[in-house]
C-alpha cells in the first residue's frame, strides 16, 4: 500500500534524551542578550543588567509560537505595571526622605496588593507573578539609590531586549516545505510510544508537523478510550482509526464517523461458542453515539482488574449484561475475551470451525501476565477498509503507514519507536514535500 520507505536501521536505546532544539536556542538567546549587553557599554546612555533580559528570554522559549507570543505578552504587561508602580514608589519616598529600610519594605509589602489588583481589573491575571518580581526588584533593592530611576529604565529596557529576542531566537525556522498532499497513518505501540522513553519530543514535534498542514492520524487496535489518554497532548485534526478498524473516530468532534458490526446471529452464535468454552466476553455495543461495554459474570483476575481499571474513565461505559437489549436492534462492533493463552486458543479454534469467514478473529497479548485477547469482529471490519475511507475523508493522494510488523506497513520500525519514529516521519515529510520520487 503506497509506497515503500527502507528505513529500518536498528538503533541502541538512548538512556537520556538529547539535548533538543529548545535547550540549544535558549543558549543562543541567553548569549545574545549578553552580547547586546556588551554593546550598550559602548553607549553614553547606560547599560542596564543582563540579567534581567536573559530571564525574559529564557521565559519566552517555549514549545509553539502561540506560547511564546502569550509569555512575551505576560511579561511585557507585568514590566510595565510594575515598573510604573515601582517609580511612582520611589518617586514617593525621594519626596518624603525616608531614611529607615523597615519602613521601606513594609509599605513594599502593603503596595503589592495593589499591584495584583491592577492585573486583576486589567483582566491580565498571569502577569501578576511579573508584575510584582518587577515592581520588588525596584523597591527593595533601588530605594536608596542616588539615582534609583536610571535603574527603572534600564529594568524595562533590559526586560523588552530579552523578550524581543526570545521571540525572535524561538521563532526561528529554516524554510522547509512540508508534504500537504499524502496522508500518514502511524501506530502507537512500540511505534510512536516507546516502553521507558519520554513521549515529550514525539508529541511537540508532532504537533509541529499537522500545524504545518501534515496530514497525520493514528491506528490502533485500542479504543477512543485508551487512545485518549495514550495521545493527551497531540492535536490531532483527523479522525484515527480505532479498535482494530471497526471504527473511524472524530477526536475532535468525539463521535463515531464509520462503524462496521457484527451480524446481530453471528454475534449472539460467538457468544455461546465463547460460554460453552466456560469463558467471559465483553460486549461492546453502539449505542446511538456512545460506546457501552456489557460485562457478565468475570472468570478470571484479569477480567476483573481491567474492568477496575477502566469503570470510571470517562470515554468507557460498563453496563451489568442484565440490562442489556439483546435484540435484532442491538448493534454489536465485536466481542473480546481475556484468558490464559491455552483457553484463548482453544475458543480461537471452535469460532473459526464453526463461523469460519463469517468473523474476523484477532489475538494479541495484554498488560496482564500469562493472559492474552481474543477480539472477535466482522470480516470487514478491517484497519485496510477503513483506511480507505479515511483517506477520501482526508482527500490524500496516497496513504503512508508506519508499523512494527515486517513485511505490513510503508514504513517498518524495528527501533521501539518513540521519538525515532517522529524524526523519520519528519524525514520523510521532508523529502516529499520537496521534490522526492521514488
């Protein structure tokens, strides 16, 4: 499907990550502030303290632009109100000639709730923090300075120099030409998620790359659910593919766009071939838009400790089997049993005997030691169909996938994934959206 991309080389596992390129633009930014630093010496009008700059800078390196632009205007708004209360202090106290430190800081002390009060009716709560740093900065250290307003200048100009530049060193791109036209499809396990490695890299470079107008998306054998959780962070625009492509999923939206079910005689005849086997399965069931998940009576630890795990998560709906429909209406998406491996083969066996191309059955092992799933699905209800119509819903030319089965996907990872996964779907991004043909 697509086209084919060899890059899987394997790597060792890193036990640290390296050094991104947020750290490396902070150290840019922090010298360019000492660097300007510098060259205001050379200047008859004053040369302020770098080290004001160089905080605003560093505040202002952040992972997206919007987030940058939001803390320059945080720190922008809270230099300003509290560089001017700090003036109007010291302008107060020059005129009183106090003399005694203690009266200096507590009234500094009283001054900071107007300050706060400020930010407050200025609807400007996060520069708060500023605001008063700013505003102490002037009146503990600077009342008794010959001249302290030289200094307040210098506060405000040093601060806006950092920001400027935080800005500027964080929005810095190289003019690279994404890839707009095909549609990227990767999995999670062992793919985007790697077992003992942040997934903080992979989630803000992704998000980079849909800004960007990639058109990337998830499948998966797990639910909305798990995948939720799994992807908290990444803004996903597309729907993903879930539960082994029974399903295309709307993220955004939070609502089912395709589903494929059972046959309501298939369904009800895998369940009794799953009992008379002596094992459980959980139902799941669409319900207008909402997934339930009917449960019976648990055979097994395992059973019962995913249903504990998994009860009150918010994306999850478990109902008792005694209040379920159990009608030509019901619409089944498929069955899942979780047991030992011998008893999973077992019912594997005698539902391919006795359905044959009637189910679709799928076995992989779970986070439980020594039990297994076995899913039970319609025989279209497959990740290929489905795929298909994300990519019509996508208007992608082609279709990319990322998997760590040989022989199955475009792009084979064998590394573990993770961060690995992400720098090769840059990679490719990259070469597509310039002038790659294979």
């Amino acid at each position: 499907m697509g086209r084919r991309f060899n890059i899987g080389v394997n790597t060792l596992k890193h036990t640290f990550p390296p050094i991104g390129a947020r750290i490396i633009k902070s150290a840019i930014a922090v010298a360019l502030c000492m660097l300007i630093y510098y060259l205001r010496t050379l200047l008859p009008v004053g040369n302020g303290i770098p080290f004001y700059g160089a905080l605003a800078a560093l505040w202002c390196m952040q992972q997206y632009n919007d987030t940058t632009k939001t803390n320059a205007v945080q720190r922008s708004v809270g230099t300003l109100i509290g560089a001017a209360y700090g003036l109007v202090f010291l302008l107060l106290f020059k005129l009183i000639d106090v003399t005694i430190p203690m009266i200096v800081y507590i009234s500094a002390s009283a001054v900071i709730i107007p300050v706060i009060y400020t930010t407050v009716v200025l609807n400007k709560r996060n520069a708060s923090f500023f605001s008063c740093v700013v505003f102490l900065s002037i009146a503990l250290t600077h009342s008794f300075d010959s001249n302290p307003y030289i200094f307040v200048l210098n506060r405000v100009i040093d601060t806006f120099i950092g920001i400027i530049i935080g800005v500027t060193v964080n929005d810095f791109r190289l003019p690279i030409k994404h890839d707009t036209d095909n549609l990227y499809v990767s999995g999670i396990d062992d793919v985007l998620v790697s077992a003992g490695h942040s997934a903080a890299y992979s989630k803000v470079e992704l998000n980079r790359l849909i800004r960007s107008g990639v058109k990337f998306t998830i499948s998966t054998v797990r639910t909305p659910a798990v995948l939720m959780d799994i992807m908290k962070g990444v803004e996903l625009q597309l729907p993903v593919i879930v539960m082994d492509g029974a399903a295309l999923y709307d993220v955004k939206e939070k609502q089912y766009l395709e589903t494929v079910y059972l046959p309501t005689d298939v369904s009800s005849e895998a369940e009794k071939i799953i009992a008379e086997c002596g094992l459980h399965c959980f139902v799941n069931v669409m319900l207008d838009s909402t997934l339930l998940i009917y449960y019976g009576e648990f055979r097994n630890s395992a059973e019962q400790e995913l249903f504990e795990s998994f009860r009150h998560s918010p994306y999850r709906n478990y109902i008792s089997s005694e209040y379920r429909r159990n009608d030509d209406t019901e619409r089944v998406l498929y069955l899942t049993v979780l047991a030992d491996r011998m008893r999973v083969f077992t019912v594997e066996g005698r539902l391919r005997k006795q359905l044959g191309e009637r189910v679709r059955i799928s076995i992989s092992e779970s986070e439980f030691e020594c039990f297994m799933y076995l899913k039970v699905f319609s025989p279209q209800a497959s990740k290929q169909n489905m795929m298909k119509k994300l990519r019509e819903y996508a208007n992608a030319e082609d279709v990319i996938t990322f998997g760590s089965i040989k022989g199955q996907y475009d792009v084979y990872i064998n590394d573990g994934g993770g961060n690995g996964t992400v720098k090769r779907l840059k990679k490719i991004c990259h070469i597509n959206g310039l002038d790659f043909k294979e």
